[in-house]
C-alpha cells in the first residue's frame, strides 16, 4: 500500500487497515488528510480486499474539519475543501468493499459523519458522537447528511441543535453505530463483524452495497424498480448460481467470484 503522511494503511489478508494518524491534531480534517483518505480508498477499492477498515490513532476518532485549514479560506476554498470532504464520505459507500469504522474516543463533526458514512460501525463504551456546530458559529450542515439517513429526523435536530454528544450506548440505540462494546474488546468486535460481513461471493456483495445506496433515498416504487432490475440481474451470476446449488444440494458453497 502506498505511504501517506497522515494515515497509515497496510493490507491484513483480506482487510485494508486505514488508520488516520494526526493523533496531535486529534485526527482532524485538513484538505491534505482528506485527500489522503480519498487515495487511500480508492486504491482499496481497486485491491483484492473484501473488507476495510477505518480508524484513529491517538486520542480521537476524528474531531472534524481542522479549523486551522478552514479559518483563512474564503468562500470559493471553503465550498471546495467541504466537496472534496463529500467525495470522500461518497467513496467510502461507493467502494465495493465493505466498510467498518472502529470508533473510539471522539467522534465529532465531520469524524461523525465518516463513522455514519460507513457501512457498519463499532464503538467502543467510552466514545462520544456529537455534531457541534449547533453551539457555535458553524452549523454542521454537511455532517448531518449521512447522520440523518442514520438516526431519523427527531433525533438529528436534537443532535444538531443541540451540539451536545451523546455516548457509545445511545449511538448504538439510535442506529448511529451497530454496537456499542467494551474498549478492550473493540478490535475483536470489529474484526468478528466484518467477517460475517464479508462472507459468501465478493461480487454479490460488492453488487448488493452499492444497490441499497442506489435505492436507499429514493421513493418506495424506484427504490423497488432499481432493487427488482439488479436482482433479477443478479440471479445470473456464479455466485448467485452456486449459492442456489449448494444450497440445494446440501453441500458447503465454493465461490470463485
């Protein structure tokens, strides 16, 4: 994998490792570091992995956009950092990989929505989830994109307005994280879910995230329109044929694919 200032990555097996590493900046978004992700996971997206994994070194998940990096811009180089920033939180969802944030510490601003960008989270107890801009001068307008299609409209404004954060727990209940864990047993959670995400044919999976993003926002008939067109698309692939058989058959599945 290739060598970045900000980050570190490494391929473990069928799992790329993004860790984002500006623990003295508590993993805050720059536009270098965002351009960093968006390398990082394109070139994932292009590897044999089947899994990849986001998280923080230090003590923070991510803090958010690094004022530092927003205060001098005007307005043109603020709107284009905050586009570069949305096509990397696209790209994590447009990768065929699936993609799991392991969350610790903070998680807040646009660190929130990286983690609500993800296919799937884990958090540790002891994380925090907050959109802030709602106490201060910045409204957190971007973040709160992913996060609404996260936890449902009541809870965003209450997260937004507010700007308070809430714990691991109520991330978990509201739908912002899959689970919420004990710190020491993160990295196991992590890797447990992930492969059970991963199991069965790469290509029906990678076929199956980027169908539920397709679908995800749009109303009930397109959304089964475009479900019921790949689906039945599908059904014609290897994995899909082997599955059927195996199945079937009552034997144990060999994917190619």
């Amino acid at each position: 994998m290739p060598d970045y200032e900000h980050l570190l990555v490494k391929q473990d097996g069928d799992t790329v490792r993004i860790t984002m590493n500006r623990p003295q900046r508590r993993n805050s978004l720059t536009e270098g570091h965002l351009r960093e992700l968006l390398d990082a996971f394109e070139s994932a997206g292009r590897s044999d992995a089947t899994g990849i994994v986001l998280a923080g070194e230090g003590k923070a998940f991510s803090s958010g956009h690094d004022f530092g990096d927003v205060a001098g811009r005007d307005l043109a180089g603020v709107r284009s950092l905050l586009r570069l920033c949305t096509t990397v939180m696209r790209t994590v969802q447009e990768v065929p990989q699936v993609v799991i944030a392991r969350v610790h510490a903070t998680a807040w601003a646009a660190g929130c929505q990286l983690v609500a960008s993800c296919d799937l989270a884990v958090a540790a107890r002891s994380a925090t989830f907050a959109l802030p801009g709602g106490k201060g001068g910045w409204f957190c307008h971007t973040p709160a994109v992913p996060v609404a299609r996260a936890i449902g409209r009541k809870r965003l404004m209450e997260l937004t307005l507010t700007g308070d954060p809430i714990d691991a727990e109520t991330a978990a209940e509201w739908g912002l994280v899959n689970h919420a864990v004990a710190d020491e047993e993160l990295d196991a959670r992590v890797d447990d879910l992930l492969a059970r995400a991963t199991r069965g044919s790469r290509l029906s999976k990678a076929v199956g995230k980027q169908t539920l993003y397709a679908q995800l926002d749009r109303p009930e008939a397109d959304a089964y329109a475009v479900a019921t067109e790949v689906m039945a698309s599908m059904s014609q692939s290897r994995g899909a044929r082997e599955g059927m058989a195996s199945f079937l058959e009552k034997r144990a599945p060999e994917w190619t694919d």
